[in-house]
C-alpha cells in the first residue's frame, strides 16, 4: 500500500510557464514533507521541504504547497527552466524519525 | 554542503557472486545511514538503516541474510549483496542525514549492479 503517491509519471512544460507537481499521501502521521530532483544514474539532491505547521514554503522559483486536510501537497516551479527537466520525488517522514517514505516519482521535460 | 559518496558507482557481476557496495560520508559523522533500492520507472524503496556499532534494522520483506550490512564507522556503511541473482540488479543509494531533521538527509550518487 503506498503511503506517498504521485500519479502523474510524466509532465511536460513550455520553458517560462509554471510546472505544477502533486503529491498525495495517505498516512496521517506525517509531519514533514519534502521534494528531491533526481537525474538519471545520480542520487536525489534535496530541493525544498515543508513542515505540517505550514501550507507554504517557498525557495526562489520553487514553492511547496501544503492541503493537510486534503493529503495533498504540490511544487511549483516558475519559471520553469530546461536544466529543471529531471525525476521529482515527494517524501514525507514522521515526527521523530529519519526514515523517508518516497512516491514513484514526476518526470518532468521543460521543453525550449 | 555534506557530501556522500558511493563506490563502485557501476558493477556487473555473476549470478552467485557476492559484491560489497561502499557508502561513505566524506566531511561529516553518520551515526546513521540509509540502504534504498529503486527499479526501474519505481520509487526508491527504503531496505534497510545502517547503525554504527550495533546491527542493522531491515524493512519487512527485506531479507538480512542475503543483504549483509556492516557499519564500521561513524563514516562507512557497507551493503553486501550475497549471492546475487539477476533480480537483485537493481539501483542502490545510500543517504545519511546530518541532523535530527530528515530534510538534512544527503544522498550518494548510486550504485548500479547487474547480475547476470
């Protein structure tokens, strides 16, 4: 049973325009949310996180929105950029621990 | 900021072999490191924690026979894949967080081992 869902493998955006990436997750216990960018044969690199206190961060192009009630966070990216085009995991933890519990992942292609 | 690297970034080794995958934090203490193995087009897939001096905590399913892990110091966590089959060829990351935050949490660049 996944506990973090990204439904949308793949996602395609005009460089300049908004990226928008949603993350769903089902375990109630989660306090802390993150976004990591990963590129192919390389480790994921830490992009933003979010804790359950909040509904927004936001980090220069990068913003992450939180719908506790909803289960529901989602990335904006504007604007975008083709150096953006990469794999976008959510995560989430639970207060206390280090274990991350990851989505499937977004792939997302700016395109020029 | 903290870096992880992992060795060998790549492996391809025979049916039945063992190989050992290193994951080290280059300028900081990991008391605590991570094993995730992720497939192809799947989510990374948390195996097992790695603690230095006492044994490793494998998540349900994972078999800690045939995944030996073996966390020497507080800089070096190794993960050996013991007679390997084709279906272990997989992606394999390492992460140690730096902090008492998970967002602290820093990632090797991957190993990639193919049994054939």
């Amino acid at each position: 049973d996944q506990q973090v869902k990204q439904n949308s493998p793949s996602l395609s955006v005009q460089e300049g325009r908004i990226s928008i990436l949603n993350c769903d997750y089902t375990n109630s216990m989660f306090d802390y949310f993150l976004w990591y960018k990963k590129y192919p044969a390389e480790g994921p690199t830490f992009l933003i996180s979010i804790s359950s206190i909040k509904d927004k961060n936001e980090d220069g192009r990068f913003t992450v929105f939180l719908n506790k009630s909803a289960k529901h966070l989602s990335l904006h990216i504007v604007p975008s950029q083709p150096g953006d085009s990469a794999v976008y995991f959510c995560a989430a933890s639970v207060a206390g621990s280090y274990q991350l519990t990851f989505g499937k992942g977004t792939k997302l292609s700016v395109i020029p | 900021g903290a870096v992880v690297s992992q060795h060998p970034s790549w492996v391809i080794c025979k049916s039945g072999t063992s190989v050992k995958i290193e994951c080290r934090s280059l300028d900081f203490q990991a008391t605590t490191m991570f094993w995730y193995r992720q497939f192809p087009k799947q989510s990374l897939m948390l195996m097992a924690t790695s603690n230095e001096g006492s044994k490793a905590t494998y998540e349900q399913g994972v078999e800690k026979d045939k995944f030996l892990i073996n966390h020497a110091s507080l800089t070096l966590s190794t993960l050996t894949v013991t007679s390997a089959h084709p279906e272990d060829s997989s992606f394999y990351i390492c992460s140690a967080p730096t902090s008492g935050r998970s967002y602290e949490q820093y990632f090797g660049p991957g190993t990639r081992l193919t049994v054939t």
